[in-house]
C-alpha cells in the first residue's frame, strides 16, 4: 500500500518529526511504501491566491495522489495546528485534483505535555472535514513525550507502545476498506 506521512515542527528535535520517523519505519517494515514529507520539506512561501505553487509543494500534492492513506504528526501550537501545516493544507487545497476528497487519514501528535498533542488534533479533523478528508476516529497521542520517547521515536511507555500496532491495524484497515 502506498501511505504519505507529513508533520512534524521546523525544529531540528522535534518530537513530533521523531515520532513521524517510528511510524514511517513501522509502516515500511510491515511492506508499504512510504513518502515522508516533514521539518525543512515543509517550509514553504506562505499561501497567497495568484502564487504558483513550489517544486516542494507539488511534490507533496503528487505524493497524496498517489497515496491510500495519510497519516499527519502535528504537534499542538495553542491548542491548534500549527502555521507551517496549515498553510501545507491550505496550498494543496488549491490544487486539482484535490488529494483531499475521500482521503484516509490518521492523526498522531506527541507533546511535553500531559494531553500529548490531543486539543490540537480536534482542529485537524474540522478542518480535514471541510476538504472531503477521512479521519480514523482513533488518535495517537504521546504526552510526555520529551520522557516518553527514545531517540528513534519509539514510545517507552507499555500503554503507549502497545497501542501503537492496534492504531496502525485499524488505520490500514480503513485504508483498505475505502481505497482498494
């Protein structure tokens, strides 16, 4: 199965972009191919009508054409998405074909804090809504995740660690029910 993951935050040790990479890697170990777009792939001119969309940009518009599935990694900026995701979603948006329309998604986060990212994610799934988007109603969420994960991303803790396979399965279960 083709998946694309995005997310991440433009900084260098972001937990999210670590988090990003574990699932990528967990994603590719079970046979599917994986396009990862995150950190410095995702900055970009910020979206103005009469713009003409970047190489970056249309290498990700491409990659969720061709994609089954997306699964974004967004950290929580003021209990929201943050501005270089938004403005990735508001410039694909624009492009036709729309890579949105009936698109399975997955939403992860992981944060410092003890809600791991969740007050963030209720904004992706309003807004994914409105462009035609599918998300799992399950969530990954990591809090503490500055304790949490080790280097390569994996979730130290048991309940985070075992839940991570049973939200992939359920994940690539919709994919395959919606996209095959």
């Amino acid at each position: 199965m083709r998946l694309a993951l995005m997310g991440g935050s433009l900084r260098p040790g972001s937990l999210n972009t670590r988090l990003l990479r574990q699932l990528a890697a967990q994603l590719e170990a079970r046979g599917h191919e994986v396009s990862t777009f995150a950190g410095e792939a995702l900055r970009w001119p910020l979206y103005e009508e009469g713009n003409v969309a970047t190489a970056e940009i249309l290498a990700l518009h491409g990659a969720l054409q061709a994609a089954q599935g997306l699964v974004i990694v967004s950290p929580e900026y003021n209990a929201g998405i943050p501005g270089h995701l938004k403005n990735a979603v508001d410039w694909l948006s624009t492009l036709k074909p729309s890579p949105w329309h009936g698109l399975p998604v997955l939403l992860c986060a992981a944060s410092p804090g003890a809600f791991g990212g969740a007050r963030g994610l209720v904004t992706w799934r309003t807004t994914l809504a409105n462009m035609g988007a599918l998300a799992l109603p399950e969530a990954l969420t990591v809090p503490h995740a500055d304790q949490q994960l080790d280097e390569q991303g994996a979730p130290r803790d048991p309940r985070t660690l075992a839940a991570v396979p049973k939200i992939l399965d359920s994940f690539l279960s919709l994919v395959t029910r919606l996209r095959s």
